[in-house]
C-alpha cells in the first residue's frame, strides 16, 4: 500500500507553502542585537552581531549580518508571530528574560 500524503488542513485565513532554499541559506545568521527603523512605506530590520569578548572600556561595535527590508503591514504581521510565538515558546519551557548584556544604543 503506497503512502498517501495528505494535505495539512488550513485554518481561517492562513495557507500553507512549500519553501524553497540553498544550502548557504539553510544555515541561517546569528544576531544578538536587532535595531529597527521606518519611513512611511518600510520597515527596515537591521540584525547585528555584537561580540561577547569586547571590553567595557571600548565602544561597543555591532556587525552587521543581515537586513529585512518589508512593507508596515508585513511588519505587523511579524510583531504578531513573534508575539504568538513567544507565548507558546513561554507556556512551554517558562519566562524569556530580557538579555542585560548588551549595548542598549547602537549608532
């Protein structure tokens, strides 16, 4: 008897899509920091890397891994799913705190 794949259900509003992506992509970025900024038709997020190892004495220096150029209503529909996310993440394995560690301000 042959496997039968059946299609997930679709819940009210949302639809389900096959994502397509190269190795180099697959391995993601790391940030520790994100800064955000807009102008009416964008949202831009900056994701950057701050090293653990730099002193206090020095200014903090971020690098730059990655950037997220979209529109303000896909923008919302990602502080919802963080949101969402973040919840479900919180019921199972307990509260999130807040990272301390790094630079509050970055220019």
């Amino acid at each position: 008897m042959a496997d039968k794949e059946t299609p997930a259900p679709e819940s009210a509003g949302h639809r389900h899509m096959a994502v397509q992506s190269d190795p180099a992509t697959n391995l993601g970025v790391y940030a520790n920091m994100m800064m955000v900024s807009h102008r009416k038709g964008e949202f831009v997020l900056d994701f950057l890397f701050v090293p653990p190892q730099q002193t206090t004495t020095t200014q903090p220096s971020a690098t730059l891994r990655t950037r997220v150029i979209t529109t303000p209503e896909h923008a919302k529909r990602i502080v919802r799913a963080l949101h969402d996310n973040v919840h479900r993440y919180e019921a199972s394995y307990g509260t999130i705190s807040e990272a301390t560690d790094l630079p509050t301000q970055v220019h």
